[in-house]
C-alpha cells in the first residue's frame, strides 16, 4: 500500500502519518523530517536546503526527488510507504509515479486533510510556541500557505482526476481523524 497524505501546513500530515505507520505496518516517509534531519547533521543537503526553508518555499525538485528515491530505495519501503509532504507539486507527483512505476507499484489512495484556514493558523502559530520549529513564525507561515496554494493543491486535480483522492476532516480530535482515515485507508485496500 502505497498512499500520499495531501493537506495543508497545519492540517496534521505529520501526527497521522506517525499513527498510520504503526497501524499499517509501513514506513512515512516525510521529506520535511528527512530535511531536518540532515540539516541537524550539517550534511551538505541540509545546507543546501536550510535557506529554502528558513523562508518557506520548496527545496529545488532535483534534491527533493533524489532524497525520495534514495529513501524509497531502502528495503522498508519494498511493500509500500505513507508519503508525508511529498510530493508538493506537480513535478515531483509525477516523479514519483516514474520511481514507483520502476517498481512496478502505484499509489493507491490520496487522504486530502482539509481543515478551516483560520484554524490552521492558529495550530501553526501554537506548534511555533511548543516545539520551536524555526519555520513555524508568521512570516514563514504565510509564505508555505502561499506555496501550498500554489504549488500543492493543483495536486488535488491531479489525484482526482485519477479517482484516488478521499476527503477526510481533520478538523476533529486525532483519534477521531485517524478513525476515519484507517477506515478509508481499510476500503482502499
Ligand atoms: P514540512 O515539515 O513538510 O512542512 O516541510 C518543511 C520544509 O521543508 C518546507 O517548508 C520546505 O522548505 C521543505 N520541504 C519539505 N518537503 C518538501 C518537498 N516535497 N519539496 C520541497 N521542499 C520540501
């Protein structure tokens, strides 16, 4: 099982992500976590990617791509993946098409978290305050929704229009959004 978490900064991608990797037995791949970790290493990707993020926008697609295919590469990912901020445009959806299609797999669900605006905000801002993640200021903030708006959502025609997107509500309380999403996840499969 192959599945792609869409949603907004904020939407709560990350949290369900953690709790579907131990309900379905496969790995989430997050490549903002990948990029964090690599820029706490000092590796020449976290350097190379640390400006990009300190403003909000995406890291360029060729190093974002090939940290994925790396990744995915690895023997966890042989019977399927949670991707979790990836892919973030159109280019990098269909570069994961063409690494997946090298291993004769597919995507088989798109959960799309949608949450109210104003309430992805105020998650943000307070996740700012308790975990301290450097990208999580006003100014930053408004720029990833920006990017999302941009870049990300076109991505919920794209799945769409291949019949794999589901919409979930994530404006509910964790056990209840990841209820619903097992249980669509579960039809999918
Ligand atoms: P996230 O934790 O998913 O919100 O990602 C944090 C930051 O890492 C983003 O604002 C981007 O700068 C970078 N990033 C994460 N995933 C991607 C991606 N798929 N493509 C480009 N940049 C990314």
């Amino acid at each position: 099982m192959y599945l792609v978490l869409l949603g907004p900064p904020g939407a709560g991608k990350g949290t369900q992500a953690k709790r579907l990797q131990m309900a379905l037995s496969i790995p989430q791949i997050s490549t903002g976590d990948l990029f964090r970790h690599h820029l706490k290493n000092a590796t020449e990707l976290g350097q190379l990617a640390q400006g990009y993020m300190d403003r909000g926008e995406l890291v360029p697609d060729e190093v974002t791509i090939g940290m994925v295919r790396d990744r995915l590469g690895q023997p966890d990912c042989a019977n399927g993946a949670i991707f979790d901020g990836f892919p973030r445009n159109i280019n990098q959806a269909r570069a994961l098409d063409t690494l997946l299609a090298e291993m004769d797999k597919g995507i088989q669900i798109v959960p799309s978290i949608y949450v109210p605006r104003d309430v992805l905000i105020e998650r943000l801002l307070k996740r700012a305050q308790i975990e301290g993640r450097a990208d999580d200021n006003e100014e930053t903030i408004r720029t990833r929704m920006q990017v999302y708006e941009e870049q990300t959502k076109p991505l919920l025609d794209f799945y769409s229009a291949i019949g794999l997107v589901v919409e979930i509500d994530g404006n509910q309380f964790v056990d209840e959004v990841q209820r619903d999403l097992v249980a669509a996840v579960t039809a999918a499969s």
